[in-house]
C-alpha cells in the first residue's frame, strides 16, 4: 500500500519503521528540513518532501494521486483536517487518517468525511483508567 504521513510530527519513527517492515511504500512529508535529513539518512526506501503538507502544490509533488492513504499527525488539528480534505476530495485518497489533540474535535472530524480519527487524549486517558482499574484489581485480590 502507498501511504502519505503528512504534517510536521516528530512521532513518525515507530510508524515509519512498522511500515516499511510490512512492506509499504511511503513518503513523507515535513517543514523541519532537519528532520528531514534524518529521515533520509536512515531510510534510502523512503520519499521524502521538506514542504507544508496543507498546500496542493506539495501534495501534488508528493505524486498524491497515486497515494492510497494519508496519515495527517501534524500538532494542529486544524492542519490534519486540511490535509484530509484535500487529499479525500482533490486527490481521491480513499482512506484518510487524522490524529486530533482536542476532543471537542472528532465529531467535525467525522461529520466532514476522515475516515478514521485518534483522539491522543482519549486514548491517553483510556491507558490511565485500565492501569488505574488493573492496579485496583490487583489490590482487591492480595
């Protein structure tokens, strides 16, 4: 599969490296042209833009037309809904990912046609009430 991680996320390692090893095609996009480099230091499989992944001219550098999904985990919420929107609507990216950082968010997200959206938050705090019911558990049972 050809998968798009647009946005200037620094989170994108773990990810990039999980897909590759399952042997997707990616390419990335970021403003931090340091960040950039890394990237291409240690990844000679992936293609890689320094560039606003929110304007068509990169994603269209980004060959975005034959993309199959985008990943949009910029820190703005803003930014991720308009790299969705562009990519579902100019470019026909069928599956479309955003990471929100704001809850009050994931219905806008939804009703505005992101296939898929992760509330950081949400599942920070899901992690926190299992560790606290687990840890609750484990003091009734001793």
């Amino acid at each position: 599969m050809r998968i798009l991680l647009a946005g200037d996320s620094k989170q994108s390692w773990n990810i990039i490296n999980v897909l590759l090893d399952k042997q997707h095609r990616l390419t990335v996009i970021n403003t931090d042209m340091a960040y950039c480099q890394q990237l291409a230091d240690q990844y000679e499989e992936l293609v890689i833009l320094s560039g606003d992944s929110t304007e068509l001219p990169t994603l269209e550098e980004a060959n975005a037309k034959k993309i199959d999904m985008v990943i949009a985990m910029s820190l703005y919420d803003s930014e991720n809904l308009v790299i969705c929107k562009l990519c579902k609507k100019i470019f026909h990216i069928q599956n479309t990912i955003a990471i929100i950082n704001c809850p009050q968010n994931m219905d806008i997200f939804r009703k505005l046609g992101v296939d898929t959206v992760i509330d950081t938050n949400a599942f920070i705090l899901s992690c926190i009430n299992r560790d606290i019911t687990q840890d609750s558990v484990n003091v009734e049972t001793k």
